[in-house]
C-alpha cells in the first residue's frame, strides 16, 4: 500500500512540474510577443496624415510619406511654443503663425515627392 501511494505521489510530482514548467515557457512566450508587438508599434510619427488632414499626401509611396511625417514630427515650430511643426498644425488651430507652418510642411511633402 505505501509502495503504490509512493508511486502515485511521485507521478503526481512529476505532472505537477511539467505542468509548472509549461506554465513558465508560456508565460515567457507571451512576455517576449508582447514586448515584440510594442517595439513595432514605437514610431516616431506622433501625428500622422490623419490629423494633418490638411495637407495633400496623396502620391506618394509609403517611405515618402513617412519621410516627410517625420520630418514634419521632428523640425520643431519657428514660434517658440516648444512644439513640432506637426504638433502645432495638429494641435493649435489658433497659433497665428499655423498658415506658415502648413506651408512649411507642404514644402516637406513636395520634397519627399521630389526624392
């Protein structure tokens, strides 16, 4: 009788660490895609053709939008509020100098379109 008990706690013991560990290697996986799926979600694109809908970026490939997105999110607003041209365009309908800016980044679109 304690042989057969021995027998079954030890088979026991042993489901209960290949259960543990598949637990573990799940988890780990799951970590890993989640941490892969945010890096490819970072962009350095925080406003897109969406909230700049007054700009025309129709004809252009993808890398062409997306090089001047960026370069309108990075060249920073000639008014000294901090802000990217992109931010501001996006962000400040009253900035007196928006009209400027929208221009500024249509010179960008027609130079990624130029590329």
């Amino acid at each position: 009788m304690k042989r057969e008990s021995k027998r079954q706690s030890g088979a026991q013991r042993r489901s209960a660490r290949r259960r543990s560990k598949a637990i573990k290697w799940t988890v780990a996986l799951a970590a890993v895609a989640l941490i892969g799926y945010g890096i490819s979600q970072m962009s350095t694109v925080a406003y897109g053709e969406r909230q700049l809908s007054m700009i025309d970026f129709s004809g252009l490939s993808a890398a062409q939008k997306r090089a001047a997105l960026e370069e309108a999110n990075e060249a920073r607003c000639p008014c000294g509020c901090g802000m990217t041209l992109a931010q501001c365009v996006a962000t400040d309908p009253n900035c007196p100098q928006r009209t400027d800016h929208i221009s500024l980044i249509r010179q960008m679109v027609s130079r990624a379109r130029a590329a």
